[in-house]
DNA sequence: CAGTGCTTCTGAATCGATACAGTACTCCGA
DNA sequence: TCGGAGTACTGTATCGATTCAGAAGCACTG
C-alpha cells in the first residue's frame, strides 16, 4: 500500500497536521522533530503530500488549460503560436503553473466533456471560434477565461489580450494603396467553415465566422474602398488551413488567370509565405511584380524580406498569462490592447502597371 | 458561493450520492429524478461534478507530464520534437488524457519542486539528461515513467520507446565510408554540457553527457574506425543548441580551414540544414563538394534533399503514451525499440578527392 | 506561586466526490 | 397473504490533505 501523510504520522506518533505543517510550514515546529519526520518519511517511501490531495484543500491545482481547435502539430507549426505559447509558458512559470494543452476533438460532445473535466485553474483560449461548444462548457465551469482575441463587448468581465486587428489592415492597406495598387487578393484561413483551399467570391467580411479573419478583411476592405477599390472587386481566396502549402495553392487560384492581381494580402505570414514560394516557382520577383503582406512578423518574414503586421506575440502570451494568474482589481484592466507596427520589407513595392 | 454535490442534493432532496450517481451512474437512478437534479444543478449553476475531487477519489487525473529540458519555443522548434507529442498526444486523446506541458527551470530545485506538486498520473520524459534533478524526483513519485530514450538496463522496470541509436549511425557511417569519406566532421549538440558552439576536439564518444548524442557519435565513430580513420582525425563541433542558425555557425567551423572535411555529419536534421544553409552561402554543392547527413527524417529534409536516418518520430510517441496509459502485462514488451532506416537523397555522394 | 506570553503540537472539522452496505418499496407468482 | 427478486434511494466511511482553535509545556515576571 501506497503510504500517506496518515502512515508517516503513525509511525512517528504525532498527528497528521504536524507531518503537514513539516513539508509546508517548517515553522511551526522545532528542525529537530521535523528531521524525524523526513527520516520515517524515507523510510517509509513516503514522497511528499499528494498533489491531487492538496489542490483538492486548496483548491488550487498549478495548470492552466490551453485550448485551440487545431492538432497540436498544425498549433505549433506556426512560430507565432509558439511564441504566444512561450510567453504564456513564461508567466505560468513565475507563477508555478504549467499547461495543461488541450487540442479539442473534432466531437463537439467530447470536446466539451474535456472542458468540464479538465483539472485546471482557469482557460487560455487561444484560436477557438465563438460557435465551438467548448466556449459553453468552460463558461459553466465558472473558472477565469482569458482570450487571445477581443471578446463581445458585452462582457465586461471578459479577459482578453488583444490588438486592433481591423486597424491595422487598415493601416496596411493605406500603405498598399498609396503605392497605387487596385488589383487585390486576399488570402485567408476560415473564410468559410470549411476546410478547403478555393476562391470565395461572395463572402463579405461580416459574413466571415471566424473573428480574426473577419476583423482583418473587414480592415482591408475599408482602406481600398477609400480609394474607389469596392469589395466585390477584390478576389479572396479560403486557405484550408493556416500553412505555406495551403496559401502556395490559394496564390495559384489568382495568380494563374488574367489579369494577374498586383497585390496579394495574406492574414497570416504563413500563408503569406506560401504565397512568396508560389511566386518563386512561376519566376515573379515579390515587390516588382507582385507586392506581398502579411501579418504577425514571424522570424521568418525577416529573412524573406516580407513586409507585414508586427504584433507582440511573445507580449500577448505573456499579458494573457498575467491576467490568468495575476489577474489586476480594476476590470478595465483586463481588457488589453497590444500595438501593432507596419514593417516594410522588399515584398511590397510600387503597383507595376502604370 | 460555488455550488457542489451537497448543495444540488439538498435543493431536490436527496442525498449527495444520488447526485453524484445522476452525473456519472445514469442507469442507478429514474429519468425523472435525473432530470429533477439536473433541473436544480442548472438553477444552481452548478456545472457538474469538480474534477479535482473526482480525481482524489478515482485515482486518476487524466493528465501525463511531458518533461523536457529546454523552452517550450525550442521543444517544439524541432519537427521532429513536435511529431513526437503529437504521436503522444492521440494515444492520450484515446484515453480521455491531457498532456501538462512541464518545462523544466533551470534552478535544480525549482525543477525537483514542479515535478513533485504535478497533478499527473504519470511522466514522459523527452530529452532530458539522466543528470536533471527531475528524474530523481520523479522516482519519488512512484508514478509510471516513460521515456524517448533506453534506459539503463539496469531497471528492468524501466518503459521506454527507443531507437537503437548506435546502431543506427554505425550504419550510415558505414554507407558514406563506403563512398570513399575519410575527412568526417561531427556536428552535435550537448557533446559538452555547455551550451557554446565551438570545436571539442578532445571530446571521446564516452564522455559525452546526453545519452543520445553519445550514443550516435558512438556508432560514426565505430564505422569509420573499420576504414581506418580513428576517433582524433574526426573533427567535433559542438553546437549551441538543435538549430538551424548554430549549425551553421558550427559548420563554419570546419569549412573555412583546409583542408575541408568531405562529410559533415549531424545528429538531428535541424542540425543537417543548418550545414546545409552553410553550404549555400559558401557556393558549396551538397553531395559534390561537401556531403551532408542528417538524423531524424523530418519532412524539410525531403525537400532539401537531405540524406538522413530516418527514425519514427510519430510512431514512437504513439507507443510512448500506450506504454503509459495501457502497459502490457509482460514486462519485457515495456521496452520498445523501434526500427530506423538510412533515407539516401541528394545530400551524398562519393568523396570529392581522388 | 499565580499570571502572562510564547512556542509547539494536537484533534477535529472540512474540502467534494465515490463506494458500499443497507433500507424501503414495488412487483410478481404461488 | 407471504416470500423473494429487483429497483431506487440513503447514510456513512473514505480518499489525503489543510486549517484552525485550543491545549500543553515552558520561561519569565511581579
């Protein structure tokens, strides 16, 4: 039999809240009895208090739940979800927690019942659509919730870290138009629910499920029509998921057929790299022939010269971790908003066609 | 106040088991009262039964700590490190289990501390030294351990999911042996257990500190002794960490001095690119001028044409979770060595020199 | 020597759930 | 009408720890 704090407390002949206070308050009693716990503790291969035992009184456990709709590889395929996830490693750390990841199954019945029985102290939600039905359950479990993305308004006690993701397509698209681009495509993931690489012609970006990509075209979408450019006329494209393949493969949806666009928009650097690979192989030069962006400023949009949306996503995971641990009284503070930054690289230049 | 099983049970009447039987026991009970309760739980916003005290009770948490000695940016840096968790993370899913992300701190206490106070039903450990304070700490626990790599034959106890990792470079020395390669160069991390990279001309194979990097020095060594060429004529570089950037810091090294090494072996296809990205910069042609050997047959290596070892990353994280979540009976099939094969791409060739 | 204050230790209550033995009740057949 | 089987539910012990009020012991003060 497996021995507790009852066995060591026997075998010592004291009572259990002094074996107790002789791991967690060393204090309350003399070194002398305390050494004489450990030794019966050793003998007896007694390790320590239980750790389901003590967060169950304490009502504590030291793990946090992160969740995304996604398998782990795809999560960490993109440097910008590590980083976010380093950050919030980071703070978890400081704080002696770790993360508890939780990829949700594609059961919406399962994925739930994960949620509730997961052993947490709160939820890092990270990449998880409104309608998903784990966003019901976590709700039940009245556990504090922090979001990667601005949440309803409603709420105001909602948590989150987030950026102004329409303003700074805005911003991007200003820039784009300014060097007098009006041919556009805009490549993102989760235009559509379905997980499939294809144009999408019809869909408006408040049509778009999916917040971020919503935010983000609706940003787009803004800054040409201030130039005359109208929504319809701008070719959009659904990757079927976030990754240089996919967006190689929506690029060919637009760059294949006449006339060619002379500025792709992607919502992400790793379709926007994909995209740079699709121009590789057809032996279009990025910047002169066709102007690329995307978005987060991965380590890799450096090296390939690729212009695009800085947002601190080391900060954000950092931030979403803080609120979860750490959270500040004031409820406004809760409620972060990060800056981002326009980096201008070689991948964008001055629209070709005169 | 939050509500619990009491609470529910004395709203409809009843006793905390019927509660409890209603939530996980439906067939102990009349529909009727399983919705009266239910009833009263949604009144209560009572959300169903605390996980931390159902795993007090049960035994079980539905979480296994994944271990590791490095940042979590870095784990998972490495493709190969992410098929790994992601072949763990289905076995786990079957098993209605989370993985708790525990990257270990550098502090030795702090480490020992986490291992201690985690809320899990048992650890795998991935790329951990046998000399972290973690493991110790982890045998106190008495829980089930898995790991990434074989473990003393000592413990026949011991659960692992290995490779026959000498085994494995004896046979591609051997290959480029074969193809005329006299001039070797070795590029590994943790040859020396600081993290600098620079040439460790003294170090023996049997000096080195991490298990798996000994081990594949170990088995180029061998081979190329059968040719001849003993242990000091192969130059060693020790790299900073598994990446591309100090490879390629660390196959400078060797590069710019003549005469130039023929073959350049790594032990990680991280590592391999990062010759390779060397390489490129150098106006060099893999598999001509220089040939280039990698370990671990992560997907880049296809398209960078590396020759490498291929090892079954997924496959071993699967059986990695079985042997913790649904052990066999029979001790001995608790210590898995899978198979690996030599992958011959572009990266080879006969040795330059006549 | 009673009174005070301090340290050290004890014992009981508590957390939220599950397991199990036992009770109450219904139903059926003889 | 009685007995036995089966179902629905209750009450209590238990898991392994933490917490807290208070008891015991001791030294010191007046």
């Amino acid at each position: 039999m497996r021995s507790t704090l009852q066995t060591v407390a026997d075998e010592v002949g004291v009572s259990r809240s002094t074996v107790s206070n002789a791991y967690s308050r060393p204090d309350q009693l003399s070194p002398e009895l305390r050494e004489k716990i450990f030794d019966a503790a050793r003998r007896l291969g007694y390790a320590g208090p239980d750790p389901a035992a003590r967060s169950l009184r304490k009502g504590r456990v030291g793990a946090i739940g992160v969740l995304f709709s996604a398998t782990l590889s795809y999560a960490f395929t993109d440097p910008y979800a590590v980083q976010f996830l380093r950050g919030l490693a980071e703070t978890a750390e400081l704080h002696d927690t770790g993360l508890l990841l939780m990829p949700l199954a594609e059961d919406a019945t399962a994925a739930a019942a994960a949620v509730q029985n997961a052993v947490v102290d709160g939820f890092c939600v990270y990449c998880l659509p409104d309608w998903h039905s784990a966003q019901a359950a976590m709700r039940l479990r009245k556990l504090p919730v922090v979001s990667s993305e601005r949440r309803d308004a409603g709420d105001p006690e909602a948590r989150f870290v987030a950026i102004d993701e329409a303003a700074a397509t805005l911003a991007a698209g200003r820039y784009l138009a300014a060097l007098g681009h009006r041919r556009i495509a805009l490549i993102a993931d989760w235009i559509v629910p379905e997980r499939e690489t294809r144009p999408v012609a019809t869909a408006r970006p408040e049509d778009v499920p999916y917040y971020v990509s919503r935010e983000r075209l609706a940003g787009y979408r803004d800054a040409f029509a201030e130039v005359g450019v109208e929504w319809p006329e701008i070719a959009t494209v659904n990757a079927a998921q976030n990754s240089r393949a996919a967006a190689a493969q929506a690029a060919s949806c637009v760059l294949d057929r006449a006339p060619r666009p002379t500025a792709i928009l992607a919502v992400s650097d790793m379709l926007a790299l994909g995209v740079l690979d699709a121009l590789h192989t057809r032996g279009l030069r990025p910047g002169r022939d066709v102007s690329v962006i995307g978005f987060d400023d991965i380590p890799d949009a450096t090296t390939a010269g690729l212009t695009t949306v800085r947002q601190p996503a080391l900060e954000k995971g950092r931030q979403a971790g803080a609120l979860l641990l750490n959270p500040p009284e004031d409820l406004a503070q809760r409620q972060v908003v990060l800056p981002t930054e326009l980096v201008v690289r070689a991948s964008t230049g001055p629209a070709p066609d005169a």
